[in-house]
C-alpha cells in the first residue's frame, strides 16, 4: 500500500476528502476549494454516469450554482417550469403551482435539466482549481479517525491500495453510502415507499407540454410526466399491487404505458427504462468525530417535491462555510454541531412535505382517490411550500428557543449597483457573512464589533433606494430591483445580518439590537482562543 501525495502542513496530504462525485461531492469541493482548502475526491466508478437521475432543481439551487460559476443562463442543461398541476382519473385538477420567470433568488422558480450536462459544467469549474484533486476507479475500503486526522483506503481495479490522509472527511457517497456505514450512522425510516417505472424519452420532434409538469392522480395507474431538460421528457408509472417488478421492468411493459400518451417507438427513442424504489429517511448522525455525510448519503426523500438534489446542495453550501471557519483555526470543532442540527431538522420537514406530496399520488384505490378528490376540490390543500427557514442552530434568538422569522429564512436576491458595478447582489458581494442595513453599519459598531465582523470578512452594506440621489459606491448601495428595503422594512428592521448560505442570522430594529445581534454571532461561533490564519 502507498501513501498517497504531500501533505501541505507536514501532516496531511488534504484538508479535506470527498467520497463521491455525484452533483453534491462536486458543489462542496468547488466550495472549498475556493476558499484555498486542499480537496481531494474519490469516486469508485472509472468514468461518469451518463444517464440523468434528478430532473428538477429551484431557484434557491439555481443561485448557488451561479455562485460556483455555472452560466446563469443554464444554455443547454436546464429550461424554466412554468407550472406543476396535480390532476384525477378524469383530467380534473387536484392542486395548482405557478412558477415564477424570476423567483425572490433572482432566477426562475423551478428549472428542469439534464443532470449529465449539469455534472459536466461542474467537472469543467473544478477543473480550474489547482487545489482540488479527482481520483477515479477508485473505491473507499477503510477510513479510521484517529481524532486528530482521518486516514482513507482506496483500492483500484486492479487491487493496489493507496492510503489518503486529510483533516475532515465527508461522505457524498449516496444511499449505499461507505462512509455512513464507517460512522455507525443509523436512519430514521419514515415508511413511505413505493416502486415505479422510470422512462426517459427523447422525442424526435419537438413537442409542446403545458404544463411541463404533471401529476395524473388515476388510481388505476399513478403517472408522473415531467420535464427531463433540453429535449428529454420523463414519464413514470407507480408498480400496481398486484404487478411483479420484473414484468413492469420490461421494453415493451414501458411502451405500452407511454402509448395513450403518444409516445412510440416511431416517434420517440426510449433512452432508459428502469424500475426504482423510493424511500422516506435521513440519518439519525450527520456528524460522528472527523466523519461528515452530506446529500443521498443522509438522506433519501420521495421525488415529488423534487428537493432531493436541491437538499443536497443545501447541505454542501451549510457545511462549507463552517468547515472554512474551523480549518482556518477562526473557531472550535463543536461549530459543526449546528450543521446536523439544522441540516436534520430542516431535512426531515422537506421530507415529510415529499411524502405528504406523494400521498396524494400514490393511491391505488378507487373509493380512497375519490374522497382525496373531494377532500382537495374542496380546498383542504396541503402546506405545499419548500422554502422553509431554519429553526434551530446558528441564529439569533430574543425570546426562548426558537428564532422568529425572518431569522432562519433565505435571504431574497436582487440586482443592486455597488458605483459602477451592477447585477445580482450575490455576485457584487461575493462570498462571505452580509450585514446590511438602511444606515452605513460600518461607523455605528464598536471597534471591537468591527473587528470580528471584519476579521470573518463580512461585507457591511448601507442600502438605498434607486433614484435616491445617494452616490453608490463602496458602502452605499443601491436596492434597483426594490428588494432588500421592503425585506427589512417588513420585519420592521434596520439591519439585517446574512450567513455565507445566504440564512438570516438575524434581524435589528436599532444600534443597540445591532450590538446584541453581533454579540450572539460572535458566542455562536464558537471562537477558537488559538487562532492560525496562515495555514489558509
């Protein structure tokens, strides 16, 4: 066995080691590469996977692969959805969503894409880094953490072992995730499982889908069509009580269910075909020592929601941030206690929306479909919504345990001019902690304050309204998209202090709630008293 490549400090060949290079190993790497972080990946499979799995991310997905570098415009991997519909036996419908062109994070609400074109573009931006390293044909044998550093086994093809040592360690591994299985993690099943058919088609003329998305809630067959990206169309068919999976996992089994939907093999080329079980459950550990897991290797949802990628990326972008922070010595190990805190509970309300979603779906009775008919024509909707806000963790509180919004949501996104550079703020800003407010925060902070907001590499923002007459510039900026005053406005705040995941740490009316608000960030951190800023 050998020891794989030089460790930057004398001790580790990376700061961190990713096991699989699905869309979720690849975001966090690229996340922490630019941040200077030595990454390596290992992936078992030789070359990437060549079929699409998720079909669907939102906006909230939408801004963070923009920010990685992804064209914003998605040419090629990924079209708008304008609606998503929910309809009985009889063509009635059940449920209604609207998209919107442009969502509150400055993209389209929801987007369906090719997931192989999507790995690919973010295979091109990893590849900029000189920092992040990919091992293919390479497969994950034993880790062991010895506390103070985590050494991996790989094994090749050809049977040669190579030891990887690194600081932390994540699991991206997927649901039959090695590095779960390593940690000991157990999973919280949330029984709800069913099996379906997946087609994915390619259609040899274009052809208009309106709405692009569908749920056809007909007891005798439960169908999904959606969009599968740029000139794909996906249709699935739920497993009938009484159908064996091997006969519905069958050529002529698929075209015979896509036919009533025009869909043959004179017309379309079936690209895949393949039969899939679904699950409801997330880990019951995120975090075991120097072992982290993050996206299929925590958690598996039901796809109707289509929130399973997008959580995924919601972990990468958690965890990145506060894996920089103790990395570069700024704070304690314990910081990465509040990533499986508000990454589980957040996690499990996604998913049980995905089963609550699916259950309106996935009956195969005639007498229950029509009472869930009546039940939903009548009004009785279920709470639909995925942007859900952080409940617990690193947010400020000013009464009890749990925060009140805004604190714990997303921040929304607009266009704002900074002197004479314009566009998405996120783009203007850069990375990093956000502290806006509608007075300069800068000049009404202690130095002390100052100092730590400075020394995290916060950005402090004075926004005001476009045609104001106040000069943009390094402090100053200009709201033009009329987004960030009417958000503080109706939390009644004067500042706003924005997590680099884009969550509202916390809101303050006043100079003085600004203090506090600081203050609470600063003991949340969970200082590091050795701090060692040059080993990044």
């Amino acid at each position: 066995m050998t020891l794989q490549g030089q460790a930057g400090d004398g001790r580790y060949d990376s700061d961190v080691v990713i096991v699989g290079y699905g869309p979720v190993g690849q975001v966090l790497s690229i996340l922490l590469a630019r941040q200077g972080w030595r990454v390596t990946v290992v992936e078992r499979w030789e070359a990437p996977y060549g079929l699409p799995r998720a079909t669907s991310f939102d906006g909230e997905t939408a801004r963070t692969l923009v920010t990685l570098g992804i064209d914003p415009s998605f040419a090629g991997v990924a079209e708008p959805v304008d609606a998503y519909d929910w309809r009985n036996a009889s063509g009635s419908t059940l449920l209604s969503l609207d998209f919107a062109d442009v969502g509150m994070h400055g993209f389209p609400d929801a987007l369906h894409f090719q997931q192989p074109e999507l790995e690919n573009a973010l295979r091109t931006r990893a590849s900029t880094f000189e920092n992040l390293r990919v091992h293919r044909g390479r497969t994950a044998v034993s880790v062991t953490d010895d506390g103070d550093g985590v050494t991996l086994v790989t094994e090749d093809a050809d049977g040669e072992r190579t030891a990887l040592t690194s600081a932390w360690l994540v699991g991206c591994d997927g649901a039959n995730s090695f590095v779960r299985e390593s940690m000991g993690a157990g999973r919280i099943d949330l029984g709800f499982s069913h099996d379906w058919l997946l087609c994915d088609v390619v259609l040899n003329e274009p052809r208009d889908f309106a709405p692009v998305n569908v749920q056809i809630c007909d007891p005798a067959r439960p169908t999904t069509v959606v969009g599968g990206g740029p000139g794909r169309r996906r249709w699935e068919f739920m497993r009938l009580p009484d159908e064996k999976t091997d006969d519905l996992d069958r050529p002529d089994t698929a075209w015979r269910l896509l036919e009533p939907f025009d869909v043959t093999p004179d017309n379309a080329v079936l690209a895949r075909h393949t039969v899939y079980t679904f699950k409801a459950e997330l880990v019951d550990t995120w975090r075991k020592g120097r072992l982290l897991l993050a996206g299929d290797a925590a958690h598996s949802m039901p796809p109707f929601a289509g929130a399973g990628m997008c959580s995924g990326i919601r972990d990468a972008l958690n965890l990145s941030w506060k894996l920089g922070l103790v990395l570069q010595g700024v704070c304690e190990e314990r910081l990465l206690d509040s990533y499986g805190l508000e990454r589980g509970d957040h996690v499990r309300r996604t998913t049980e929306l995905s089963v609550q979603l699916g259950k309106i779906i996935c009956i195969t009775d005639a007498a229950e479909a029509e009472r869930r008919d009546a039940a939903l024509t009548a009004g009785r909707t279920p709470d639909r919504s995925v942007a859900l806000a952080l409940r617990d963790g690193l947010l400020r509180r000013t009464v009890g345990t749990v925060a009140a919004p805004p604190t714990g949501s997303v921040v929304p996104q607009g266009r704002v001019a900074r002197g004479p550079v314009s566009g998405l703020f996120d783009q203007v800003a850069g990375t990093g902690f956000v502290l806006v407010g509608t007075a300069d925060p800068g000049p009404v902070l202690s130095p002390e304050r100052r100092r730590f907001l400075v020394g995290l590499g916060t950005h402090m923002v004075q926004l005001v309204p476009d045609g104001s007459g106040v000069r943009s510039g390094e402090d100053a900026w200009v709201d033009l998209d009329d987004v960030y005053l009417p958000f503080l406005a109706s939390a009644k705040a004067q500042f706003a202090l924005v997590r680099p995941d884009r969550h509202v740490f916390g809101v303050a009316r006043n100079v003085r709630e600004l203090g506090a608000m600081v203050d609470q960030l600063k003991s949340q951190l969970a200082l590091s008293e050795v701090r060692d800023p040059s080993r990044h």
